[in-house]
C-alpha cells in the first residue's frame, strides 16, 4: 500500500477537448459534468487550484498552499509556466520544486513586450517574428515555447523512483498557444507562424480550421505522454486532473483566453481517481478540498453554485447554466433562463475581491508568455 497523491493541472484545456483524451480517460474516468474556473487566465485561476481562494492580489502563501497543508514525507513539483514558480509562492510546502528560468530574454521575449493579441503592435511583432522564424526554419530546427510534456514526466518519475510516499504536481503547457504538436500536419514553425497570424485576426477560415486542428493536436499528443505517467504510478495513488481556464477557437470571434465569461473559457475537465467526489458542481477552489478530504479555505464539500470574477466581469455557475453580466446560457451556450443564479452572481458581485488584472502583473512573465 502506498500513500501517493498527484495534482495534474493543464493550461487552456477545454472541456469538450477532453473526449480526445482516450488514455486519460481510460485511468481517470468521465470529466465531472461541471466543474467551473474562477478567473480566466492562470496566475488568478491558481490562487484558487493551490490556495482553495477566490483571486485576489497575485501569488500564494504559507497560509493558502495545499502543499504545505498536507504535509508529504516528499513532495516534488514541476511548473511549466512562470507565473507558477517561486517568485508567486508556488514552491512552498515541496522539498524539490522546477520551474522556468527567468534570466534568459530571447528575440520572441522582446518583440512581445507590451502587446496585447489585438493590439496593433501584437500584430507587427507578429509579422516581425514571423520573418525571424521563416529565416530561423531554413538554418534551424523551431523549439516549443515551453517544456514539453514528456520531460517533465521523465522528471517527476525519476525523482520519484522507488519511494512509496510522496505528493507531486505537474503542470503542463500544452495545449496553450501557440498550438505546434510535434505530429502536426506542418512543420513547428509553420504551426507557430498560423497560430500568431489567427491570434492577430488576419487568419482566413483555412488558417481557423488548421488551427483548431493544431490544438486537438495539442491535446492528443499530451495524452499520448500523460499514458506513460498513468503506466508508472501506483494504481492507489489519489489523483486530481484539471485545467486552469478553457480556450476560445473562435467563438465570439476571438481565439485564446482573455477576460470573457462564457462556457468555453470557465468549464473546465476535472477527473479523479480514489478520490470521491459528491458535490453536483465544484470549482477551482474545491481543488484543494478533494485533495484534502476536507473543507480547505474557500473550498466546499458539496456545493451547488460556483463564482468567477474578471477584469471587472463576474459570473455564476450551477451544474445547468452560467450567468454572466450579458445573461444566462446553458453549459452549451444555448440562452436560458435561471433567476436565482442571476441573484447569486449578483451577490457574490457585490462582496467579491478584485482579481490582479493582466497589465498589473510583472511585465517580464509577461513578455515570457507572449502577453502585454
């Protein structure tokens, strides 16, 4: 018997994308039906997956970490985004903790200082790096923008070999943009160039197509390593999946995650494995509770509404509908009616804290991003 709990979080994975995931379902199980993020973008989404709170100010402490709370013999983490590293807090509570470096600054870092993906310079220095890379294939092989999947999983099962006791986090970039799977059918860079290009709205209805192909592609391919994972850890390990925040593929007319509340940006994937879960509808702030089995923060057992707060936007959510400031839908984005959870968003409105909004974060994780 051994005692092995893993949290598995995923940057902009999709609910409906979840179906892809053949061998992460076949470990995991169905997604629960509804599960809701509290922000939509990660440095607010992981105050509430780590710390069990709504989002406010940015980063963690000692006081708001489920690492810490539970207290492993060892605990081992691997953060594949900057702002999921030690500067934020997300260190506390592990014994060994990897996270991006921040003392290199690359072309792509520095053509992407202060933009936005609809902004004017957003879409210059896309144009720009688009040149650079076009160069960059002839001479060169194009990298991902960030760790690839299966290193971290070499990472965490080689640091975990032979112990039968442990608590690990892995967070994984893929499939956020840009979409580039190893398998594609173009090249990395070719991939890299596209998904800019859409992000910019200068894509043509071929480009959308290719690029949602491209993040289906994402998907598949990070299952595809995630069922090396799931071979590896003991079949009793109690285990968490979720994603942080959805992605939009052109609904709305908009492509990646921004400020905008709707199903496909705050219905996430959750699956467990030996970890009951009771609750009709969870939240990103449950997280630390399953992981817990109790009540952790603002973390609930069983719950029957969700919240969500950005940019000065806010929303509720029950295992039916969302209502958000332009009104109520369905979790398939089909218009409806629901006044109490109207009344509820509207109450949570009023006493809610402030999320961090994205120009107020450091500029330099930023620039690593490809954000502002």
């Amino acid at each position: 018997m051994t005692d092995t709990t893993l949290l598995v979080t995923v940057d902009s994975l999709r609910y409906d994308h979840y179906r892809y995931m053949t061998a992460t379902r076949e470990f995991l199980g169905d997604s629960h039906p509804a599960t809701f993020a509290t922000n939509t973008a990660t440095p607010s989404c992981f105050q509430s997956i780590v710390g069990g709170i709504y989002p406010g100010e940015v980063g963690v402490d000692a006081d708001s970490n489920v690492a810490v709370e539970l207290d492993a013999s060892y605990s081992y983490g691997v953060s594949t985004n900057r702002f999921l590293s030690p500067r934020y807090g997300y260190d506390l509570g592990f014994d060994e903790f990897t996270a991006p470096g921040r003392d290199e600054k690359g072309l792509k870092d520095r053509v992407a200082e202060h933009m936005t993906p609809q902004s004017t310079l957003f879409g210059i220095a896309s144009r720009v790096w688009n040149v650079v890379q076009s160069v960059q294939r002839r001479v060169s092989t194009v990298e991902r923008d960030y760790r690839p999947a299966a290193d971290v999983i070499a990472e965490f099962l080689d640091a975990t070999e032979g112990r039968d006791a442990w608590f690990g986090w892995l967070h994984f970039m893929e499939p956020h943009h840009p979409y580039n799977p190893d398998d594609g059918p173009i090249s990395r860079g070719e991939a890299q160039q596209i998904t800019r290009r859409v992000l910019d709205g200068r894509g043509s209805e071929r480009d959308a197509e290719l690029v949602r192909e491209l993040y289906r592609g994402e998907v598949e391919e990070l299952d595809d390593r995630l069922a090396v994972l799931w071979d590896a850890i003991p079949d009793d390990t109690r285990v968490v999946f979720v994603s942080d925040h959805g992605e939009l593929l052109g609904e709305y007319g908009e492509w990646g995650h921004h400020a905008t509340m709707c199903p496909e940006l705050l219905r996430l994937p959750l699956a467990t494995r030996n970890i009951s879960v009771e609750s009709d509808v969870l939240s990103l702030v449950d997280v630390p509770t399953l992981l817990l089995g109790e009540a952790y923060n603002h973390g609930s057992i069983d719950r029957e509404t969700a919240y969500a707060a950005s940019n000065g936007n806010h929303a509720a959510m029950n295992r039916d509908h969302v209502a958000t400031d332009d009104g109520v839908v369905t979790l398939d984005g089909d218009p409806a009616e629901d006044d109490e959870l109207v009344a509820a968003k509207e109450e949570f409105e009023q006493g809610a804290a402030r999320p961090v909004r994205k120009d107020e974060l450091p500029h330099d994780d930023l620039e690593a991003l490809g954000y502002l």
